[in-house]
C-alpha cells in the first residue's frame, strides 16, 4: 500500500512523501487504515519497523481534518526532543508542536496555542491535576513505549494518566505503541482497542551467542573469530571493516567507560578525526572541563564513545548525534540507550545479561530488556540485516543464553500499580482533583486500571483505607461522613506533584526552621525525602559523614537515627547527597565534585534537578505552614539552582547569566543591577566570559523588575549557562576518594 492512498488529506500526503514515506511497511499498512478511522488501537511491532509513522499519520488527521490537540506521551526527555523534532517536519503545513516536560506546578496554559504536544508521562499527569484546557480539547492521546507500563518507576503514572484520560474524555483516541510483548491483547482489551501484533521487520535481525571463538545464530548459522582475541574487539573490528556501526551493551557505567577507554586505541586506524572547539566545548564541559568529559572527547576523537546516565544532556545528545551521522563508530552504553531512543547499529554487542540489584546481588536481566537492545540491530537505509550476539563465559551460559534470551518470548507485562507506596501519590491526586469522593470511588477508579484489569484486585480496599488513614493523619484530606475532601495542604501537595510522604518531612522540617537555619540541615531535610536519590555511602565515607553529624547534630532538622538501627544507613546516603550540594553551592568546580564524590557530571545535574523541585516545594509549603521562612528557602532554591554563593543571586537573576558567568562580573567588581547600569559597556564586554552581544543585553535589562524567587524550576538542561567557575580547584567540604 502507498502513502498517497492514505485517507489524509492532500498536504499532508505531500509533506510524507517528501519526507521520504512512500510505501507503507506490513505493520504500518494494517494499522494505519484502523488509526486513520478513529479507532482505538495497540500496536506491538519490533523495534525499527515504523511504529511512529503509524502515530504521525493518525496525529497529522486530528489536527488537519477534525482540528483537535494531539498528546504525544512518552517515557523518556529524551525521547521527547526525538519526537517533536520528527512532527516539526510538518510544521509547514499550520500547526505547532510544543514540549511539555518541565514545571510540573503550572497547567502550561501557554500550550493553547500547540496543536502537537509531547510530554512525559508525570507532565501529562500534571496537567490533569491542574484542570488544564487543553485535556478537554484533545483529540488524540499517542502512549509510546506503552510496554514501559510494566517499569516499576514509570509504568504507574502512565497507567493512572490513561485511565484518568479514558474515565474523563470516552470521545479520545487512544494510540498505544508497543515493543513486541507476549500480553499485548490485554492491552488492547484494557484500552478496548484493536491489536495489530507482527513479528515483521524491515531489516532482517539475527540473533546468536558467542562461545569458544564461534557466532551461533537462531537459525544454526555459524562464524568463527580469530582464536585468542579479545572477542568483544574481534567482534567489533569485523563489524567496522564490513561497514557497520556497532553497541556494546554492558552492566555498569563504570564499565561503559573502561572499554570504550581500552579500544579506542584499536580504533584509531578506522576512525580518528580531529574535534572543532565547539565540539570540545560541548564535550568536556564549557568553561571548566571535568575528567569524565575529557575522557569522553579523547574516545570521540578515534571514534569511540560511552553513553551512560552519568553524562550531561549536551554529552548524551552529542554521542546520540555523531553516532547518527557516523562520526562515532561505536557506543559502550548501559541498557537506558535502549529505551525507546532511535538508534541503531548494525552490530549490537551484549556483554553482560546480570546486574547487580541492592538487594538481591546479580540478577538476570529480563528477556524484554535484551530483546530491546538486541532490536537496536539493523539500520533501516544502511544495513542489509542486523546482528545481535551475546556473549557466553562458558557451555552451560551459552546453552542458558540460546534457550532463555535468543528463543525466548518476552515476559507478559504487568502493572507495577498495586502497593501502597506507589499509590499514595495517586491517590491524593484523584481526591485533589474531586475524580473520588470517597473509597468506593477510589476502588472503582482502581476496577477502570490496566492492574484492575488483569488482578481481583484482592486487598486493595485495605491498602486505600492506609493510604486514607495516612493522608488524614496528616491533615491533607479529611472525611466528612463517608465523603474524603482534599484540605489545602493536600491540594497543594497533589499539584507540587511529590510523594505525600515527601511533603510531611518537608513540612515537619520547616516547622523547625527559622531565618538563620544552616544549609546543610536545609539540604539534608530535603535529600531525606522518598523523591531524591540518594548516594550511596561507601566505607570510606563513614568517618567524614560521621564527623558532619557530630558538626551539624544539633541543627538537623531530620533525627538523627541511632547508628545500629536499620535506617542509619539511609540517613548516611542522604547526608552525602546533601554534601554533595553544599559543595555545589560552594561554588566548588564539577571536577573536584566529581573526582570527591565518585560519580559524573549527569549525576550532579540529576541531583541538583530534583533538589531544586523539592526546595520549591519546600518554600510552598511554608506559605502554609511559616511564611517567616519563605525568603530563606527562595533564596537557598535559587542557589541550588544556579550552583552560586549567595552574594551571586542578584546577578543570576538576568537573562544569560548562569554561574560562571556571575562570579565572572562579581569578581571584577561588577556585583549588582546597579553596577551594570554604572560600568561602560565596553568595560562590561571585557570581563572574561561576558562578550560585546551580552554586555549590550544587560545593558538594555538594567532597570527591569524580576523576581528570582518565586518561579517553579525549570530542568536544569534547559538552563543557558551553569558551568561551575574557571579558576584554580577548591578542596571539597569531603574527599570521597
């Protein structure tokens, strides 16, 4: 079937076949014709078979022809840039796409105006929770990567957001893509949509087991490698020499770093390019380079390069980029790089099927996750197939890895809906929002949900009369007969969009609190919270954690647990992540922060992320709760958002001026609106990191009201500039090494 027999109307014909659409794939020609009559729909096709045309054209018919909002909901930031990128293409034909990932405190009214609108799963759920417009004028809702359901971390909120979606608007389409799972046909009657499940794939995918210098493939093919090489570089030099592009796939960050590190030396011959100053720039970490930066760009230079969650936004996305246009020949990733982002390889690698859980040693990987990494094999236009081999230490492994990985179907997906802790969350959130009124409500909601859908739903009514008792003792709803009313404090922790349980700490801690309350106390009460994650503390940590607690004990807003109860380890955990922002604030550059805490750039940006969200959290509460606190914990948010003492905060409060930059202006005596207003603007522009264009845009921002306080938080990745400082390396407040 081609494109131009499509029931679209003609511009949008026209737009796919200059994008390069022409024939439709097998899952695209049974599926598309369902989608376009505005029927709800599953899909569950492999990897790279063209799931996301078959959401575009379904998108492109609400919008053009039923004038109606699309939601595009997906798992992953990441994923969500890939998509709005794909929809602008059609921008030319008079609609706008937007994205909506950041403040979850806002109903984002400034996307009446999107048509196409990707959000993430909580974004989505967000604006529900805050009434916005724009749920009631959407036509259609795209659930991408709906198998993630089952992802104890995600799967929930995705799960409530679609039931809330299908219980408030039955008119909605619902389109849900999916990787190939066992149980798709429970999805479908879930959502009451039609199934369209292939195995079909453009690009034929062969997957095997490397043992004893040989490739076993699914089929009985065989090839041998060179006998007494390292067979994960015979494997990947053979792919390069063929052509291909390959992903190694292993357990650890630490090891994605440490191959990438040992072959980039072999890889030199196939690959080395010099890097552009922007591109080091990009790669190393602006003004203050960091060693994992540095790393990083001497493996890009001969074509190597590791992905894992401990690199910025910038980093990730370059490595994503350069692997696409073929400058990196390679990636050693961790699993995430599988979830959903498009790229493939010819070769895909899978060194390691275990990794180490917390609380139950090595454990195996699932089927569903290798097979999403092996799907990453074959790049639809470039390879004439794709290969995914794994990789055997001995018989019984290579007999366990054919008959439990290769021949093996992926787990049935279940919903991770079904405990209390996970439920507290949304629970709130339907009393908030007046969805329930009372537990029936609740376990009527509970009936309408993918887990009520597959389960009894045997102890639930228990569970939610916890989860009552729990919000009630609180004073976040209360019951008036067999009526459950949201109270203040529980609407505006449902809209914070925190875990209840989060927002007791914080408002226990700020009842504690007053104006000249220390930072780290501040800090720790925060990074105490079920919302951030903690750092692990490693045994070399103990003495310096121990001597902070006996510094700080008298001022901590958390109690300090006795060191032989279970929990002390917690505390510990939180206490170094706590260390981990004063240092941060300290202005302490990202290298030492880094090099002292054991962890990499990603890490300090994900931390500071989820600080700042709780900070602001914290200071609404205290508009509740002792508003003689606000100002302190508005300017502590600030501070953590930015990295920056605290003479720096009015400075960071103009457009284009980040960390770096600010102690750059107070250094040469330039510390306040008023000193920019003063200084020519010649002598403003040859401060070190402020320019001619940006001396003359502080210019003309002098004089002009702006409040740095009282916003929500934006990503930290969207911000413009928050480099730590140029200048010599401070010792941090503890050396982790």
């Amino acid at each position: 079937m081609r494109v131009n027999e499509l029931d679209l109307p003609d511009e949008a014909i026209t737009a796919l076949e200059e994008c390069g659409y022409h024939t439709l794939h097998p899952p695209q020609e049974k599926a598309i014709p369902i989608a376009l009559e505005g029927r709800n729909l599953v899909v569950a096709v492999p990897t790279a078979s063209g799931k996301s045309l078959i959401g575009y054209t379904a998108a492109l018919k609400t919008i053009l022809e039923k004038k109606k909002k699309v939601l595009y909901i997906v798992p992953l930031k990441a994923l969500a840039s890939e998509k709005k990128d794909d929809m602008d293409r059609f921008a030319h034909l008079g609609f706008k796409t937007s994205l909506s990932i950041g403040d979850l405190d806002s109903d984002d009214r400034w996307l009446k105006d999107a048509d196409f609108i990707v959000a993430t799963s909580e974004k989505a759920d967000s604006l529900i929770r805050h009434g916005s417009s724009i749920i009631d004028e959407i036509g259609l809702v795209i659930a991408d990567e709906i198998h993630l359901i089952h992802d104890p971390s995600r799967g929930p909120t995705l799960e409530v957001t679609l039931t809330k979606i299908k219980r408030k608007r039955n008119d909605v389409q619902i389109i849900a893509l999916s990787a190939t799972i066992t149980n798709a046909n429970d999805l479908a009657m879930w959502l009451d949509a039609e199934l369209v499940k292939m195995d079909w794939r453009p690009i034929p995918l062969h997957e095997g087991v490397y043992y004893d210098d040989e490739v076993t493939f699914e089929d009985g093919r065989s090839f041998d490698i060179e006998a007494g090489k390292d067979e994960i570089w015979a494997l990947l030099e053979q792919s390069i020499q063929n052509g291909g592009q390959c992903i190694i796939f292993v357990n650890a960050r630490r090891s994605t770093e440490s191959l990438a590190v040992k072959y980039s030396p072999k890889m030199r011959k196939y690959a080395k390019r010099e890097l552009s100053n922007e591109e080091i720039s990009t790669i190393e970490g602006d003004s203050d380079t960091t060693s994992l930066g540095r790393k990083l760009s001497e493996c890009i230079k001969d074509g190597m390069a590791f992905h894992n969650a401990g690199l910025t936004f910038k980093q990730r996305r370059y490595v994503e980029e350069n692997f696409r246009n073929g400058n990196i020949k390679c990636i050693v990733a961790t699993p995430t790089l599988a979830a959903g982002i498009n790229l493939p390889a010819r070769r895909v690698i899978v060194r390691d099927t275990k990794r180490f859980e917390a609380n139950s040693g090595n454990t195996p990987i699932s089927v569903m996750e290798i097979k999403q990494m092996c799907g990453r094999a074959g790049r639809p236009g470039y390879d004439p197939y794709g290969e995914a081999i794994l990789i055997a230490k001995s018989y019984d492994d290579y007999e366990n890895l054919m008959d439990n990985y290769v021949m093996c179907d992926t787990e049935a997906i279940m919903s991770k809906l079904g405990n209390e802790t996970v439920l507290r969350n949304h629970i709130l959130g339907l009393i908030a929002t007046g969805d329930v009124s009372n537990i029936d409500d609740i376990v009527e909601f509970m009936r309408d949900t993918f887990y009520g859908s597959e389960s009894s739903l045997y102890g639930i009514e228990s569970a939610v009369e916890n989860i009552v008792d729990f919000l009630c003792e609180n004073k976040m709803v209360e019951r008036r007969y067999d009526d459950i009313l949201a109270l203040p404090f529980g609407k505006r922790v449902s809209d914070l969009y925190i875990d209840p349980k989060s927002a007791v700490i914080l408002r226990d801690a700020v009842e504690k609190m007053d104006e000249d309350t220390l930072d780290l106390p501040i800090l720790h009460a925060v990074a105490s919270t079920p919302d951030v994650l903690g750092l692990y503390p490693k045994k070399k940590d103990q003495d310096f954690l121990a001597a902070t607690i006996r510094e700080f004990e008298d001022d901590m807003l958390v109690d300090v647990p006795d060191d032989m109860d279970y929990s002390y380890e917690y505390f510990l955990s939180d206490l170094k992540t706590a260390c981990l922002i004063q240092d941060w604030i300290g202005e302490m550059s990202e290298d030492v922060i880094t090099d002292s805490f054991g962890i990499g750039p990603g890490d300090i940006r994900s931390r500071v992320d989820m600080m700042d969200w709780l900070l602001y959290a914290m200071s609404e509460i205290a508009v509740l709760f002792k508003p003689s606190v606000v100002k302190r914990l508005r300017e502590m948010l600030t501070r953590v958002r930015y990295g920056i003492r605290s003479e720096l905060i009015e400075l960071v409060s103009m457009r284009g001026v980040g960390r770096a930059r600010a102690r750059s202006l107070y250094d040469h005596m330039v510390k306040t609106r008023d000193d920019i207003a003063r200084i020519d603007v010649n002598a403003l522009a040859a401060i070190p990191s402020i320019g001619n264009a940006l001396a003359h845009k502080l210019k003309e921002e002098v004089g002009q009201k702006d409040d740095v306080y009282t916003s929500a938080p934006t990503s930290i990745e969207e911000d413009e500039e928050l480099t730590a400082p140029a200048g010599p390396k401070q010792s941090s407040l503890f050396d982790f090494n």
